[in-house]
C-alpha cells in the first residue's frame, strides 16, 4: 500500500482525534483542532474563508485572522497527508474559491457512522423489528466518547456541541423507547431516573419514566414523576406539560390496561431454507468455564447484538471483546458462544490466533483459513492456493449458513479481516489485547472493553472456587486478597488454586502471603502452566511492543500517582508531546494503559507492579534517577506557573531549574491555572512522598510551598498539612535551613486552618527563630504577620495586636505591599474584636486602598467581610449587607469557595437581624453547600444556623473571621 493510500479516521463525538491508519495524530492547537471541526462537520461541502472566521473567532475576529487561518491549514494538511509531493498538490483538504473542502470517505467519521446506525434503527422499528434495531441503537450511543468536541474552542464549536448533545439525547430517547417495546421496563428506570433529573424540562423522559414505572407495577410513583414534571413546567416555564405527557397521566390515572401490554412485534418469520449441511459439522468451542461468574453488564451488551426471537441476523455480526491480558476476555467470549451456540446449527469454528502467546508464534490469515476449510469438509486438495482464492471459497462456504466464529487472541484487524464471513447469518466473536480499531470503523464490529471485576463480582469468583463458607468465616482475609488481586480474574484464580491446594490453610495466611509479595508479581504464579503465570501473561503483550514504547510502559513504572496526563509522560520520558502521545497510543491499543479520560492514562495495579519489575531489570538506576527527576521537576514547575495566577503579586518560592527535556506547563487564566491544581491534586500530592522517599528533599518542600494557595483555596486542609509537615521533615533530615524555614512556615498556616491554632502559633515561632539567624527579613515579615493572624484566631486578641503592628512596620520598611495590605486586615479585625470600631474601620479601609492598589483580590474580600462584621456590630445593617454583597464579588471573582460560604453565613446572620428571615435561611443554605462540596468543619455552623427556631437572632459576629494572613 502507498502511504498515501493509508486511510483516514476522524472522531469529533468526544475531544476532536484523528488517525491515518492506525497512528493518530497531533491535530495542533486548540484554534488549529477548531478549523478541522468546521471543514469535518461540512459533510463534503466547501467552506468559506468567511465561515471559517466567524465559526472559529466569532466577533471580532482578530486583525490577522486571514493569515493565521491559512497557516492552520497548512499545518494540517501536513499533519494528514505527510508525505504528499508538494508538486501533486493536497487531495485532503483542498482549496475551492475563497474557502477549503476536506476531502474523505463518509464512514470515515464516527458521526456519520453513528447516523447511519441510528437510521437503520429507526427503520427496522418503523418496519416493527425492535430486536434487530436494539443492538444498533445501542452501538450507535457506543460511538459517543464523552462531550462532542470537547476542549475545542469557538461559536461552531459551541453550537455544533449543543445540537450533538440534543442529537444524543434523541437518540437515547429513542433507544429506551425501544428498550420499552422489548418489555425491558424494570432495566431502563434507574437510567431514566438519572436523566430526568440532569433533563427535568425534557417531556419525553419523564413520559417514558411514566411508562416504565407503571408496567412495573408502580401506578404511584408514575403519577409522580407527572407531578414533578409538572410542577418543574410551572415554576420555570410558566407552562402546562404537553398533551402527550398529559394524556399519559389520565391513563394512568384510569388503569388503562392497554397501557400494560407491549406494542405489537413483528413476528418471527422462519429462517430460510438452507442448503444442506455440510458433511462435518464443526463443533470447537473448547469448554465453557464452570467456575464462571459474574460480567452481567458485560452479558447484557453482547447478547442484544442478537435479535431476541430467535431470527437470523440480517447482517454478519462481529463482536470484538478486548482488554488487558489476564482480564478474562478468552473466559467471556467462550461463556457466551456456549450460551449461544444453539442459534447457530452449521456449527461453531474456533481458532487461537496466537496474537500474542508465549512462542511468538503468530497464526497468519492462510493458515487459519486452512484450519477452517479443513474443518468445514474439504478436501486438502480442494483448497486453492493463494490468501484471496482460500477467502473466496472459506466465504461461498458460509454463505446462507448460520456458524458461530470465535477468533481468540488476535493480534490485529488484519490479521482478522481474511476470516470474516461475507453474507449474513453468521456470527464472529473476537478477543484482542488490542483495540481492533480498524476493525470497528472498516467492518462495523461492536467493541467491549473487559475492566477488572467489580468487588462483588471478584467475591463470587473466590466463592465459587473456595466455597462460601470459606470466605464467611474470615472476610477481611478474602477483602484483602480481593484488592491485592486488583479484582484481575487470573489473579484471583492464581490464589484461589493456591488455596484450593491448601484447605488447611486459614486464608489470612494466603493474604499474607500475598502481602508479603507487595511490589512483585511472585505470589502470581500458576506452576508449570506458562498461561496462567500473571508476569508471563503480562510479558506476551510487553514483548509485541516497539522498543520506544516498551521503555514509556517501563519508566511508567516510575510514576506514583494515580493517573498520569500525556505532558507528565513527555517529562518522564524526556520526549515531545507528539512522539509521546504515538507511543501512549500504541500502549493503549494493547491494554496496557488504559485512557481513563482524554489525554490522561492509567495502569492496572498489577502492571504497574511489571511495569515497576521491568524498569527495574532492564534500566540503569542512573536513567531512573534522571526519569524521576524530569517527572518531579515537571509538577513542580507546572504547579509554579499557577502561582502567579491563583496568588499574584505574591513573592515566589526560588525554583531550581528544571532539567533537560522537562517541558512544564503555561497558563494563562486563574480557573485554568485552578482546575489543572485539581485535576492533578492526587498527583502533587504523591509527587512531595515521591520527592521525600528518592532523596529529593529540595523538592519535597518546595511543591506544598507554591500550592499553599490552591490548597487554602480549594479548602484542601489535610493534603495542605501532610504535604507541608513531609516537606518539613525532609528539608530538616537534608539540614536544609531555608527549606526547614518554608517548611515551618507552611505546616503553621495548614496547622492555623484546620484549627490546631496554638501548634501553628509554636511553628510560626521556630519559622521567625530560623528566618532571623538566616538573615531573611522578608520571611520574618511573613512569619511576625502570621504570628498576629494565629493569635488573633487564638482569642489571645494584645498579641495580635502587637505582631499585626510589629508587621505592619517592618512590611513598609520593605514596601511590601502585600504584607502592609494583610497586617492592616488583621489589625482592624483584632480592633473590631476588641470593640475599637472607629480604629478598626479606619485600619481596614485603609487596608482596601493598599490591597485595590497591588491588586491583591484575596485579602480585599476577607477586609470587606471584616467591615461588614463591623458594621453589623454597629447596627447599621444596610451598610452590612453592602460590605458583604462586595465581599462576596470579590471572593467569586477568584473562586474562593470558603470565603464565599464564610460570607454567606455572616450575611444571613445580618438579614436575620433586619427582620429578613427568608433572605437569612437562603443565605446560610448556600453557605452550607458550599461547606459540604469543600467537606469543611465549618458545615455544621450552618447547619446550627439553620435548626436556629425562626425570629432567633443571633449575637453580631465579633469573630470567626476569614483570615487575611496565610503562608
């Protein structure tokens, strides 16, 4: 095949991805991503330099919209047609008049595969063959892989997401609809119960949630869902519901029993005459496992891509089931082609393709089509010579026969393609390590992708093979070597034949063994069987990897996080992004990481474990160490160009440079800087333990050191204080002085926040102690700063006043304005505590004027609270509810969701007090969800607030303030 002639694949039902062949490919930045949106969703249909502009800018488009918009397009065609003669111009994305056509086959996008699907639905249920579309329509929801066009920006973008999502709707609506007419009531309420509560205005959900509840014999609450729908219609809408909602509600009402039977279905035709059997009747399923258990949902989803009356299917059914090794693929697909088999009168074929197996040896296609032939009757010397003359007969021996294929442990699509039957009747079932993506888009195959067991499930397994009785009489034991195995089937049965062989064994000793092995795979053996050895299994799929990507699933090992994103690959790896993402690719076309999210990755706890074992055996500690170091220093860096976002105009912690190849993150906006914080929160946190356990000490105490701001933020106390104590000890262990500093410093405001003021108060004086023998004198200003703010939340009201002031002196010495801004804060607070309003007010407003002068947003909102507490004392409520309302402006412009809840509950408490009661109640219950969202102590305050009995007014707030001082 030319490369040229590789094909093309597009997928816009989920982050925008593309592929040529089997490679997917780097699309460019987000606009770059846009502008291939808008040429893909055009459905062969040019598009104007205009409509390009406008669907990626909107208005106004920037000055050089023209030329960046070409540029983008000459990126992509090199990206799509990389190896085009430049003399023979580009047959992708072409130019037509003033605009751009992109060039490719219909089925080459999954939304056009995904209408197609949802067409041939909808017809076989106009022509009452709700079987036969029922596995369609569930195939066609398959194709979505989150939110369309995810991370892409622009008003196309934009829209186009907005009608997908409807289209998506429609098409789940319909697929329930369905689901109705085949009697599945009872399956699809918890489903529809979920999605009348993300769609309440969407008549048609709760008309089938209605429907379901009543054929399941619950007139009641069908009535209800009308109620509420009703009520949701009225209160938002200032509408009725529509007529077919309300005559549903009055049959209901009325016990209709026609309501009660199923929509007349088309009747089973019998199949048609077949030609005679041939002589052998192949019969090769190999024996279903009699210890097996479990996959339901698993069950559920292949078995509908059967018609359930018993007819042939109209068109060759391929299911491809895949996962990792030792996840129990080959189990399932055997189970069900047994359950099935009967369906299928000319027999069962089934053959290991060897794809990946311990010899190396991998079946070809001619090979395996002789084995077929050879079991279908004919003769050695009937069988033609060459793959395509072999095909040809293998496919005019199927023809009109109903054989059920199992074509276990493939290696590839094309190794599957030549085994294919061409006309209906027959069914093909394949298992693979790898995706079989081809597969999917070329031939219309349904893919499921086996996950571990869940603990139920993983419970049964040990049960059915141990005996219940064994396992009730010590669960703990039987929980622990549920998780050990991370609920992998091989696992499992690994230990249970252990056990097994054992009866005299209590299972806490099998568990401890099992324990004992932490970090390795050697309690996972299975004996002299290489197949049921869970380091062996592991190595078939290892040993079919490129050299490149075996060494990105080695240093995986490396990592200690949960999940990992594709540029933190990069910097452990020491590659570019590109050539990162090709070799994450073929890792997960293996099964071998799994892509959890888009663009972030995650290992099975037992590859991890290999993956741990192999960077180990094959990679020298020095690559290690420089591994590890990439990895740290990329969170550390990343974490640190959030800091001037989430803290700006704050002083920054002094950062090594980051080493070779390591590429942090930008960002440019606050929420971007907060949410990748959040998303990555597992990750730093196991990055400072990470840093600690391999001698990094340096960067142990430097991540919590600029994450302070994030974790006060974001309300995170307990990672804040763990983090901020391990980088502590590690930089005192490393006699780290100006580590041990931060360290303490850090540990006290975490310590301050989560209540444990009088052991801030004790840290915040070993951090002044440090800071005055290290000669740091802005460090003694932030440590006498924090000192005033722990005393002051201490009640210890004179030595907040002392050290407020002692700060305030020293931070104008240095013309730190945002030191002068805090002390100032947390003088007039410790002021209006005292009751010294005219003095506290006169602090705090000078306090607005220094913090609006350096910008400093986060202790402006806690100034404003602190004046509206003033003025509640004062009784001048108006002037209360004023300076809370701006606090609260303040503290959401960037998104301090504590501070918001703490002023909620100040404010409802001076509503209150004014005679408003409602307002009050209103207030305090926003401010206590945000307390529960945060998982914040200060959840049950509200909730006293309130159980207060109504007309209780409560004692003007005189303390309890936010704090203005932190780390």
């Amino acid at each position: 095949m030319n490369a040229t002639d590789i094909p093309l694949r597009f997928a816009v039902l989920g982050p925008l991805r593309a592929w040529r062949g089997e490679q997917e490919l780097e699309l460019g930045s987000p606009q770059q991503r846009a502008v291939l949106a808008a040429l893909l969703l055009r459905g062969g249909r040019p598009a104007t330099l205009g409509e390009l502009i406008d669907g990626v800018w909107g208005e106004p488009p920037p000055a050089a919209a023209v030329s960046v918009l070409r540029t983008y397009v000459s990126r992509l065609r090199k990206v799509l047609e990389p190896d085009r003669n430049r003399a023979g111009g580009p047959r992708v994305v072409v130019s037509v008049g003033d605009g751009y056509l992109l060039r490719a086959p219909e089925d080459a996008l999954d939304l056009t595969v995904v209408r197609q699907r949802a067409a041939d639905a909808r017809a076989l249920r106009a022509e009452g063959d709700s079987s036969a579309a029922a596995g369609l329509l569930h195939a066609a929801l398959d194709g979505w892989d989150g939110t369309a066009l995810a991370g892409i920006p622009g008003p196309l973008a934009e829209a186009e997401r907005a009608r997908l999502d409807e289209e998506r709707l429609a098409l789940l609506e319909c697929r329930i609809d369905n689901d109705l007419d085949l009697g599945r009531h009872t399956e699809v309420i918890a489903e529809l119960m979920s999605l009348t509560r993300a769609y309440p205005m969407k008549e048609q959900l709760s008309r089938l949630l209605m429907l379901a509840l009543y054929r399941s014999g619950r007139q009641a609450d069908a009535l209800a869902v009308f109620r509420t729908a009703r009520r949701t219609l009225v209160d938002q809408l200032g509408i009725e519901p529509g007529a077919a909602l309300r005559e549903l509600h009055d049959r209901i009402l009325a016990a209709d029993e026609s309501l009660a039977l199923l929509p007349p279905r088309q009747q089973a035709q019998p199949p048609p005459a077949r030609p005679p059997a041939p002589a052998t009747r192949p019969a090769q399923l190999p024996a279903d496992l009699p210890t097996f258990v479990g996959r339901h949902s698993e069950l559920d989803r292949v078995r509908a891509l059967l018609p359930e009356d018993g007819r042939m299917p109209s068109t060759v059914i391929i299911g491809a089931i895949g996962g990792m090794g030792g996840i129990g693929k080959t189990t399932l697909a055997v189970h069900w082609a047994h359950e099935i088999a009967g369906r299928f009168p000319d027999g069962q074929l089934c053959l290991n393709l060897r794809g990946f197996d311990p010899t190396g040896t991998v079946v070809t296609p001619e090979e395996a089509i002789r084995v077929f032939l050879d079991a279908l009757g004919v003769p050695p010397s009937n069988i033609p010579s060459g793959l395509a003359a072999q095909a040809a007969l293998y496919r005019s021996l199927l023809a009109e026969r109903r054989v059920l294929i199992l074509l276990d442990n493939a290696r590839d699509a094309d190794q599957v393609r030549p085994l294919l039957p061409g006309s209906p009747g027959s069914l093909v079932i394949v298992t693979s390590r790898s995706r079989l993506t081809g597969l999917v888009v070329g031939e219309g195959a349904f893919p499921l992708t086996l996950d571990q067991l869940t603990t139920s499930e993983a419970h049964d397994l040990l049960a059915r093979r141990l005996g219940a009785d064994r396992l009730a009489a010590e669960p703990e034991a039987a929980a622990e070597i549920i998780t050990r195995c991370a609920r992998l089937p091989l696992a499992l049965a690994i230990v249970a034949a252990h056990a097994v062989g054992h009866p005299g064994f209590p299972l806490a000793t099998i568990a401890e063994e099992v324990r004992e092995s932490h970090g390795s795979l050697d309690a996972f053996t299975g004996g002299d069987d290489i197949t049921t050895d869970v380091r062996a299994v592991f190595s078939w799929s290892y040993k079919a990897l490129s050299a490149p990507a075996a060494r990105l699933f080695r240093l995986l090992g490396l990592h200690s996080g949960p999940d990992v994103s594709a540029p933190a690959v990069a910097a452990l790896a020491g590659l570019p992004a590109q050539e990162t993402r090709t070799l994450l690719s073929e890792l997960t076309r293996a099964h071998l990481v799994i892509e959890r999210l888009p663009g972030r990755y995650t290992l099975h706890d037992l590859l991890r474990v290999y993956a741990g074992e192999r960077v180990r055996a094959e990679d020298p500690a020095e690559e290690r160490e420089r591994a590890v170091e990439r990895l740290l220093s990329w969170y550390l860096h990343s974490a640190d160009a959030t800091y001037p976002l989430i803290t700006p105009k704050r002083a920054r912690v002094p950062l090594p440079a980051p080493p070779p190849s390591c590429r942090p993150l930008e960002f440019t906006e606050h929420e971007q800087a907060l949410d990748w914080c959040e998303s990555e929160r597992a990750n730093l946190f196991s990055a400072v333990h990470q840093a600690v356990a391999c001698g990094r000490p340096d960067l142990a105490w430097r991540l919590p050191a600029v994450l302070w701001g994030f974790f006060y933020l974001r309300s995170h106390l307990h990672d804040w204080l763990d983090t901020a104590g391990a980088g502590l000890s590690a930089a005192r262990a490393a006699g780290d002085r100006v580590g041990e500093a931060q360290g303490l410093a850090d540990t006290a405001a975490a310590l301050r926040f989560t209540g444990r003021v009088e052991e801030a108060i004790a840290h915040q004086h070993q951090a002044l102690a440090l800071y005055r023998r290290l000669g740091d004198l802005m460090g003694r200003s932030r440590a006498v700063g924090n000192l005033g703010d722990a005393y002051l939340q201490a009640g210890r009201l004179r030595e907040s006043v002392e050290y407020s002031r002692r700060a305030l002196a020293i931070d104008r010495v240095l013309g730190s304005t945002w030191g002068e801004g805090i002390a100032l804060t947390n003088l007039g607070d410790a002021y209006q505590r005292l009751g010294r309003f005219q003095e506290a007010i006169s602090c705090l407003e000078q306090a607005l004027t220094v913090l609006r002068a350096s910008d400093n947003r986060w202790v402006e909102g806690v100034a404003l609270d602190i004046l509206g507490t003033v003025h509640h004392r004062l009784r001048r409520h108006d002037d209360a509810v004023a300076h809370y309302h701006r606090a609260l402006e303040t503290h959401r412009a960037i998104a301090n969701r504590w501070g918001e809840g703490h002023s909620l509950s100040n404010l409802g408490d001076v509503q209150l007090d004014a005679g408003r009661e409602e307002e009050a109640r209103t207030s305090w219950r926003r401010a206590l969800e945000i307390f529960v969202e945060l998982g914040h102590p200060d959840a049950e305050k509200a909730r006293e607030r309130l159980a207060r009995p109504p007309g209780r007014a409560p004692r003007a707030a005189g303390d309890g303030t936010a704090s203005a001082r932190t780390a």
